[in-house]
C-alpha cells in the first residue's frame, strides 16, 4: 500500500486537497485494518491509540479513499456503512449477520466467472460484483437459544 498511499497525495493534490497529517494517520491505520469497519469504529480505535482525528475529517476522507478505490464500501444496512481495504480483496463474498452486524468473508471463486456471465451478450463492461449473504451469526444463534 506503501505506493498507493503517494498516488493518493497525488490523487489529493489534482483535486485541490491537502495531504495532511490526519490523512497520513488514516491511511495507516487502514494498512493494518484485517477486519471490516465502520467511521466510528475507527474513531474509537484512532482515540483509544490517542490519535485525534475529528470524526468529519475521517468520514472526508473515507470518502476519498473510496474514490481512490483504496477502500470499498459495503451497504450493509440502510445507513450503515463498513468498509474494508481493498488491497487485500480477492474474490470473496460476505455473510452478514442481521442481528449483531458481524461480517465474515468467504471464498468464492466463482464470483469472476458470474460476472461475466451476467454481461455476456448485454453491451455491459462490469467492473465489480458485490454478493452479500444475510442471516444469523453462529454466536447469535446460540445466544438465541439461550434467550428461548
């Protein structure tokens, strides 16, 4: 991600934004990210660390960083956006859990050949293909039962 994060300045600087301070912090706090997140987790995770960076700059520059395709952002409910690096996406899907939110990726191989199939033949260049399964996580399952 190391020359990502110049072309990035660069990206900033044809677009009249500054590379700053806060931005380089983001940027590095994504590099290590192994997991999906949302804006105010990494607020938490920048605060407890005792970085400040105010939540509009980092929701700014969640933004950029997803016009950079540096990140790729999930719509995992109305409202409620995680993010994941896409430096280290290969094909995979997400499950995602509808009661606790967690999103585990899984391997699919296949994912390359359905998108090609779904622009065969329909003047369509597709670039990207997203598939997100929804349902409940093994641990709100058996907390459930729990409950019950």
């Amino acid at each position: 991600m190391h020359m990502e994060v110049q072309q990035f300045k660069d990206f900033l600087g044809t677009r009249g934004f500054k590379s700053t301070r806060e931005r380089e912090i983001i940027l590095k706090e994504l590099e290590a990210r192994k997991d999906h997140f949302n804006a105010e987790k990494l607020y938490s995770i920048l605060n407890r660390k005792g970085t400040r960076v105010s939540r509009p700059t980092i929701y700014r520059t969640l933004k950029l960083l997803e016009q950079f395709h540096l990140i790729e952002r999930l719509d995992v409910k109305k409202n409620c956006y995680y993010y994941e690096p896409t430096h280290r996406k290969k094909d995979h899907g997400h499950l995602i859990c509808k009661q606790c939110g967690r999103i585990t990726d899984f391997p699919c191989e296949s994912l390359e050949i359905l998108k090609s199939e779904a622009a065969k033949g329909k003047d369509f260049k597709s670039d990207n293909i997203s598939v997100h399964v929804f349902g409940i996580c093994e641990a709100c399952q058996k907390a459930n039962k729990v409950e019950s």
